[in-house]
C-alpha cells in the first residue's frame, strides 16, 4: 500500500545518497535531480521503464571536474559490487 511505497522511496533515497557519496570519494561529482523529463514517453521508451509497475525517484548526472582525477588518493575497497548488489523482483 501507500506506507509501503513510502518506506521503499525513504529506503530509496538512503541507497542513493549513500551511491552519490561513494561516487564522490572516487573524485566523481554528481547531482541527483528530478523533473518533468523522467514522466514522459520518450524516457520511458529509452530507459526500459513501465510507468504502470516502476516510478523514477531521479536522474543522476555525474562528471569529472576539470583535472579529472589527478590529485585523487586510490580507494580500495574490501567488496565488489557483486558482492553487495541484490536485484529485486
């Protein structure tokens, strides 16, 4: 119901912030946006999105500041992505 959907878009919203700072600590910006864009035909079409069953919580635009990663201490990390990404039906 509603109190479902709230709590996936607040769990949603965590995941994202939590994406973006790890984005960050690899010396990528980036800038989590919504708009009008992301509700029309033509989005959905590109990005395989069924506006019946999915909803887009927002658009991340990321980039490299100019110097790019120069400056940038390497980050290891203890798992890959594959060890921690779980797809959900």
């Amino acid at each position: 119901g509603k109190m479902q959907q709230r709590e996936d878009f607040k769990s949603t919203c965590c995941a994202v912030q939590n994406f973006l700072l790890s984005m960050w600590s690899e010396g990528i910006g980036t800038k989590w946006t919504d708009g009008p864009i992301q509700r029309t035909e033509e989005f959905a079409e590109i990005c395989g999105i069924d506006f019946e069953k999915e909803k887009v919580a927002g658009v991340i635009w990321y980039g490299f500041a100019k110097g790019g990663l120069n400056g940038v201490k390497p980050h290891f990390r203890r798992k890959g992505v594959e060890e921690v990404l779980d797809v959900l039906p």
